[in-house]
C-alpha cells in the first residue's frame, strides 16, 4: 500500500537527516531525495501534486530568508546582537538573561535558525570571557542553553516566528479559516512571555543547583 511506502520513505529521510553530518550530505539533498522517491512511487499525476503545493507558503519562506540574510550580510544582525551582549559587560547571569531575551524577542519576528546560528559565533566568544569561564567552567555554558531556550519558544510570539506556525496557518487558511498576525500576536505574545520567564527561572535554578 502507498500508506506503508511512503511511511517507509519519511523513515529513511529522517534517519538520514539525523546522520547527514556523518555521511557528508546536504540536508536540502535528503529531503528533495524523500520527494523524488515519492513521486516515482506514488503515480500520481504532477499536475495534481502542483495544485495541491501552498505556493504562498514556499514563496513566504524564500523572501523571509532572502531578508534575513541580507541583514546577516550587512551585519545588521551582528550589530544588534553584539550591542545586545555589550550591556551585560561580562556578568555571567546578565549574558543569560540578555540572551535569553533577546534571543526570544527577536526568534518572535525573524526566523529562529538563521537567527541562532547569528548568534553561535557570539556565544563562543562571550564564553572565553575570563569572568564567564571561571564561573561556569564545572558545565556546559549556560549560555548555550539560554540560546536554545529563547530561540525555542519565542518562536511562538508571532506568525513569522517559527516554520510549523507559518505552515499551520497556511493550512487553515486553505481551509477556510483566517488568522490574521494580530489575532495571533494577542494569544502568541504574551504566551511566549510566560513560558520563557518560567523556563528561564527554571532552567536558572538547575544551574545553579549544578555549578
């Protein structure tokens, strides 16, 4: 049956996109690879599969991260996150709430990916930090999960904020049900506050119970 092949099919693509690293490949490779295979298996039609595509969806990901790279590019990102690491001037809990923040708020209108790896090279400088490393050299920088914390859930802040959103409400529009950004921003916004200062105070309090 179709069902099992194709559930074959996700399978192998999401073993491979776990060992893409391992084996040299590209992750865009592995998952056009997925597609293929399940185009040559599943017969159906390509004109029906191109009508069935959510081109508005595709085409608000290709200009969302035109955008962001141009501002990588131009070192607008850059500027704005160094200032950002800046205030704390080398007070370790300072840079995990500064990043936290500002990683939550800014994964809220940008794309978390292109923002975290913005932010990755910054993270590994800010550890070398002389005051940053004698505190917490008995663990992995908190810093990092302050990264993965902010970039994880403030992605819900907005429409823009997280690819499974964009796509969410691709769907549902598709469907007949329109959501339009500030009906989400009423909910997603303060939702995303809540979350990240209670994980940030939770995630605080383990470290500290750890160092």
């Amino acid at each position: 049956p179709l069902l099992i092949k194709s559930l074959l099919v996700l399978f192998s693509v999401i073993v491979l996109f776990v060992i893409h690293g391992s084996l040299h490949i590209e992750p865009s490779l592995v998952a056009l690879g997925g597609a293929g295979v399940l185009l040559l298996i599943s017969k159906i039609k390509p004109e029906k599969i191109l009508h069935d595509v959510d081109w508005s969806t595709l085409i608000f990901f290709a200009c969302l991260f035109i955008t962001i790279n141009i501002g990588r590019e131009s070192g607008m990102i850059d500027v704005l996150a160094k200032t950002a690491l800046g205030i704390t001037a080398g007070n370790p809990w300072a840079s995990f709430f500064v990043i936290t923040w500002v990683s939550a708020v800014a994964s809220s209108f940008v794309d978390n990916i292109p923002f975290a790896a913005t932010m990755i090279p910054l993270i590994e400088v800010l550890n070398q930090n002389p005051n940053i490393a004698a505190e917490f050299h008995n663990a992995i920088s908190p810093l990092w999960w302050a990264l993965s914390l902010g970039v994880g859930l403030g992605g819900n802040g907005t429409l823009v904020g997280s690819s499974a959103g964009i796509i969410a409400i691709g769907l549902a529009e598709k469907h007949g049900y329109k959501i339009t950004f500030m009906q989400f921003f009423k909910i997603g916004f303060p939702f995303m506050i809540i979350t990240v200062a209670a994980g940030s105070i939770v995630l605080m309090i383990d470290l500290m119970l750890r160092l």
